[in-house]
C-alpha cells in the first residue's frame, strides 16, 4: 500500500502515514513534493492527482527577542524562536546534519552577522518531531551594537538578527518564474533603552500588500522601552517574469525596512 497524505485535524500540517499504522508519521510534505502530480499506488486508479499546498501559517516561524540597550552601545538579551511545518523541517534537517560544535558554529555566525562580535553564552534547540516544531533558544552579549554619535546620540537597527530564510533577488533581470514557497513570519523585538536616552527618530511603519505576499512593521515606545514588530505573509506561487520587477520590488522594500535604524538622543 502507498503512504497516506493528510491534513492532521490537531497537528495543523500535511502528514505522510503509513498505512499499515496510523501511529506511525513518516515525515511531513516537504515544499518540493506540494503541489505536485502523483500516481496513487491502487490498482483502482490510474488518473494522477494533485499534492495538497501548505498555507502559510502551517510554515511560521514565531521569534521574540528581550534585549538591554547600554549608553555605551553594548547589548544584551535572549531570543526565542519556534518554528512549524516546513520551515521546522529544514531547521531539523540542519541541526541533524550537523555535529553540535557544528550547530553552534553555525548559530554564533547567524547571531553576528546582525550583531557584530556578539558572544553567545546559550545555544538551546529543541526538536519537537511529533509536534511538528523545532525550538530554540539563545543568550547574548555584544560590546558594541549602538553606534555614538558625539556621545550625544546612539544609532542602532532594531532588527537585530536577519530571518536567515529571507529571499534575496538583486539581479535587474530574470529569465525563469520566481517560485515562492509558503511560509509566515513573526517577530516581536522589546528593547529596554539605556538610562538617560529617548528616542529621537523612528523609521516609519511599512505596510505592503502584494498577490504573492504581505509585510508589516510597527515601532512602539513606552516605559522606556521600544517595541518593535515585523511581521511576513508569503504566498505559495509562481510569478511569471513580467512580473519580476514587482517581486524585486518587495523584497527591497523588506531589507530596507530592516536596515532601517532608530536614534536616541541624550536627555
């Protein structure tokens, strides 16, 4: 007998059963295998059928991140994040593949790239097959992530990690359709400012709004705290090349709302 797809009415997600065990989960629908033609192993059927597609919020990553501003520039704090469905599969799929020295190598270089010369003093995954998730956890430190300004003003991207998943087109042109996968992602940053700084400037909120996709940010300041989201929506599809421009156009839009900084200025 062939392996069985189905939508798990409490897992949220695609699953691959094995048929003589309906206990026994095989594996999630990976990306590639999603919408897909496939020829049912049954004598009774010779007519080939569609593979179901995931919709985005059965791939989310969730992240959180807690960070201590100084009036040097230093920085410290924790980041949580939770991953489902497919994105979880290929986090698994690293962390398996890889020693734990390995892992955390890995791991310390993606903390870096957003926060230069960041040390990290907790790396804590957690792999939550029959759940469909995978977690983790990290703590950090970094003796320089504000930039001075005289020592009047302090410049700093609340952004402070990339979404190591993010889609990177920078060619002008294009000669093949760009194919989106499905995936959602949410993060929400608190930042506790340093002891005699508020906020002087704030990027602007984003709010774009396309058919393959959405992508919001909104900036928060209370209790000398600044509360930071972004938040991505992207849509399984293929967009065709005369459609290049405008997807390009989205995913520039996102790195610069990300890059953008914030500046405090001394009271």
């Amino acid at each position: 007998q062939a392996n069985t797809v189905i939508q798990h009415p409490t897992l949220g997600r695609f699953i691959i059963f094995d048929p003589t065990d309906s206990q026994t989960i095989l594996g999630d629908l990976p990306f590639v295998l999603q919408g897909s033609l496939a020829l049912l192993d049954s004598k009774d059927s010779k007519e080939l059928v569609r593979m179901p597609v995931m919709p985005p919020d059965m791939n989310q990553l969730e992240r959180t991140a807690t960070v201590e501003l100084q009036t040097n520039g230093s920085i410290s704090g924790k980041i949580h994040q939770r991953a489902s469905g497919q994105i979880a599969a290929t986090m698994r799929k690293e962390f398996r593949g890889l020693t734990r020295p390995q892992y955390n190598s890995t791991i310390e270089r993606w903390v870096a790239y957003g926060i230069p010369a960041a040390r990290l003093s907790t790396i804590d995954p957690e792999d939550s097959v029959t759940d469909g998730r995978f977690s983790l956890d990290v703590e950090f430190s970094a003796p320089a992530y504000a930039q001075s300004m005289q020592d009047h003003l302090l410049v700093f991207k609340p952004a402070i990690v990339s979404r190591r998943e993010g889609l990177t087109l920078t060619a002008s042109e294009r000669k093949h359709p760009v194919v989106l996968q499905a995936n959602s992602y949410a993060e929400t940053t608190r930042i506790q400012l340093p002891t005699g700084f508020a906020v002087d400037e704030v990027p602007d909120a984003v709010k774009i709004e396309t058919s393959f996709g959405s992508y919001v940010t909104s900036y928060e300041v209370k209790n000398n705290e600044l509360l930071f989201k972004r938040q991505l929506l992207q849509r399984a599809t293929t967009v065709s090349v005369a459609q290049y421009d405008q997807v390009k156009k989205f995913f520039e839009s996102i790195r610069a709302a990300e890059q953008a900084p914030v500046v405090l200025a001394r009271k």
